[in-house]
C-alpha cells in the first residue's frame, strides 16, 4: 500500500504540499495539484481516513454497531446503513457486541477514540450511561428511545398480525416463542400476539426464550413439542427460531401446515428457500437502515429535522407454512 511520502515523491513536491491537495486546504498551483493527482492515481494512494480526520477536526467516520452479526437480519440493516452512507461520502466502522455490554462499552470507545461524528446503534439498553455520556449524535436502529433518535419496525403491530393469521387459518391450541425479554422488539412482538389471542378467547401457550441463535433455537424447539405436543400453530420470535420449529415438526413427523401451521418473524432471504418456504411478517430491514443513515446525517450536518422518530409498518408475507384461507 503506497504511502503519502510515496505520493510525494512521485510528484516531485512536499508532503504537505500533497496533504494540502488531499484536504482541500491552502494554496496549491494547479499544475502542481495535477501532479499530485496524477502520482495518486499511479500509485493507486488511499489516504488514511482517522488521520485525515485528526487533522481537519472533522472525520467522514461513521460507527455501526449491531448486537449480533451471524443473524441473517442484521446485516440486511448494515447493507441499508452502509449504501447510504456511502452515497454521501460516509465510512463506517463496524462493531458486533454479541448482546455483551462489555463488548459494547469497547466498541463505543473505539469509534470515539477514531473521532467517528456519528453513532447508529442497535443497543438492547438504549438509556445506558453509554450512550447518555455521547457528545455526538446518535441514532437507535431496531431499537426504541424515548430521548434519542431511533428507527424501528411495528413490532407489536407485528405480533398481532401473527396471531390473526393463526387464527383467520384456523389454529385453536397456538404456542407463543417469547423472544428474550432484555429486547424491546421481542417484548412487543410477544405482546402483540397475547393481545389478540386473548381478544379471540383462543387457547395458547407460552414458551420463553433467551435469545435469538439458531443453536439454542433448536433446543427451544424440542422443548416445545415435548411440552405442546398437540401443538396446532406457532408464532416464533424470528426466523431463525421458526426454522428450527420447522425442522423438529419435520423430524417428528408432523405435517406443515396440514397438522401445525408456522409463522416466523424478519423475512431474512433464507425463509423462502425453506421446505416449506416459511410464511413469516416482514420488517423492511433495508429501508430502515437507509432511513437510519438519512437522519445521523442530517443531525450531523445540522439540518433540522422534524421526525427523530421513525416507526416503519410491517406486513404478513403468505408462503407455505400457513393454510390457505379464502
């Protein structure tokens, strides 16, 4: 990798001659910045952006942090995050905190320490000294804050969505995978789904969980046909939890949807390449992270913004894991 000292060589001039040309900063002769320009692109030069940042006070630094990288959902936000900030010239740093607040706590501190302007987080505890103590502006994403700027999904609307369905397809003897209630999502979604098969004066079940891996997933699902075997409809915390239901009522020998009807949660990419292909309610995971991106921009460059609240409609996506209905 070329260095600026390398770059000035080339072009024949000083290293702050070639600093001035890449930030913009003093007099530089055109014919001298055409030199400069020509060398970088020989050398293929990239500068260093923390150090560029250091020296104009001003970074284009962008810091992302999500609770759990190897859940299909997740990086469909950083996709969302990443190409929008990159329309706009941002960069991100990336963080994965694996729902460990210690993990959490380093990370914040190494994007502080590499002068990120900008925080998008999908924290589990948004009212943290963490981010309370935060001189820079943040964004919550999938995650709610009633003090800061956050972008989530209609959990609960989803959740009630769910059980309607359940319903609507004729499910009597339903069991509800409470996600991990240290995760708002979860909990809104949970109770959603109460609320309505409460409402219907439908029989259910409750099955908690602690969190959202497919490993622990596949225990979850064992336990609840060993507790519900007459189990007729299943509403899981995510997708990941409803594959792995879907694998244990296949192992068991229960037909879906004729014996058990299942409905996930997210629509990751992998829920239609299920046999069955899994019938699930969608959160629009990409347009959230965009949605995201647009407001720590605007709060970064100091452009009044009426919405700090961005709450995103979601949508029950009909495959073949749920009856047909009329």
């Amino acid at each position: 990798m070329a260095t600026i000292k390398e770059v000035a060589m080339t072009a024949g001039v000083s290293v702050a001659t070639v600093s001035r040309v890449l930030n913009q900063n003093g007099y530089v002769h055109e014919d001298t910045r055409r030199k400069v320009d020509e060398a970088i692109a020989k050398l293929n030069y990239t500068p260093n952006e923390v150090a560029r940042s250091l020296f104009k006070r001003k970074s284009k630094l962008i810091g992302l942090l999500l609770p759990d990288i190897t859940n299909p959902y997740f990086p469909q936000l950083a996709r969302g995050v990443e190409d929008e900030m990159q329309e706009n010239d941002y960069r991100l740093i990336f963080g994965n905190s694996d729902e460990r607040r210690q993990k959490e706590m380093d990370y914040i501190q190494t994007f502080v320490q590499n002068n990120v302007v900008g925080v998008i987080s999908s924290t589990n505890d948004p009212d943290t000294d963490i981010y309370t103590g935060l001189k820079i502006p943040m964004v919550f994403l999938d995650r709610t804050s009633s003090g800061q700027p956050s972008v989530y999904a209609d959990g609960r609307e989803g959740g009630k969505i769910a059980a309607r369905e359940l319903v609507k397809r004729g499910s009597k003897r339903i069991t509800v995978l409470q996600g991990p209630t240290h995760v708002q999502p979860a909990i809104d979604r949970y109770e959603g789904a109460i609320e309505i098969l409460e409402e219907q004066d439908v029989h259910y079940n409750v099955l908690e969980t602690t969190s959202f891996s497919l490993t622990d997933a596949e225990v979850w699902a064992k336990d609840l046909f060993g507790k519900y075997p007459d189990t007729d409809g299943i509403i899981a915390s995510n997708d990941i939890v409803a594959s792995a239901v879907l694998q244990e009522a296949h192992r068991l020998g229960k037909r879906v949807p004729e014996e058990v009807q299942i409905i996930g949660f997210d629509n990751i990419p992998l829920s239609k390449l299920l046999a069955p292909s899994l019938s699930t309610v969608h959160q629009p995971a990409y347009e959230m992270g965009r949605a995201a991106a647009q407001l720590l921009i605007q709060l970064i460059e100091g452009q009044y913004t009426e919405q700090q609240h961005m709450k995103f409609p979601v949508k029950f996506i009909e495959r073949e894991t749920t009856r047909k209905v009329d």
